[in-house]
C-alpha cells in the first residue's frame, strides 16, 4: 500500500471511528488484509489497539494477531546498514 493510499484509508478510518462503526472499519481494510499487506495488518491493529473501539475480546485477539503478523514479516527481513 503505498503512502497516499494508507492516508486516504486513515482518514476515513478516523470518520468511521467518530461513529463508532468499528465493522465498516474492518470491511474498509479487508481487501488490504486479505492480500497479506502487512502495512496495512499493522495499521488496522495499530488503530484498533489503540483508539479504544469497544469491541469483543474475539475482535481485540484478532488484531493483536495481525500486530504479531507485523512484528513476524519485521524481524524476517534483511538488515541493511546504511555506509
């Protein structure tokens, strides 16, 4: 996903929150999710973990597991050190 994209799904993330709407959310980012686009796992888990939606423990379980996804395809990827 590139930058400008993330942003666009950012903001109308933001609305949908303001609402309260924590499925049109999830339907939002599911194409993203389903392509394994790790930044946008990280991104959904992120805003969800951390933006206080009121959902189930099932929902919470979930994305912490697209977090340790992230966090999985992070360390699996080659250091480069910048000379």
């Amino acid at each position: 996903m590139d930058e400008e994209t993330a942003q666009r799904q950012e903001d109308e993330t933001e609305v949908l929150h303001e609402a309260n709407d924590w499925s049109a959310v999830e339907s939002l980012w599911r194409s993203y999710i389903l392509q394994i686009d790790v930044g946008a796992q990280f991104r959904l888990a992120c805003y969800h973990l951390f933006a206080a939606f009121d959902e189930e423990l099932q929902t919470r379980t979930e994305m912490q597991k697209l977090l340790r996804t992230w966090l999985n395809a992070i360390a699996l990827m080659p250091f480069t050190s910048i000379s």
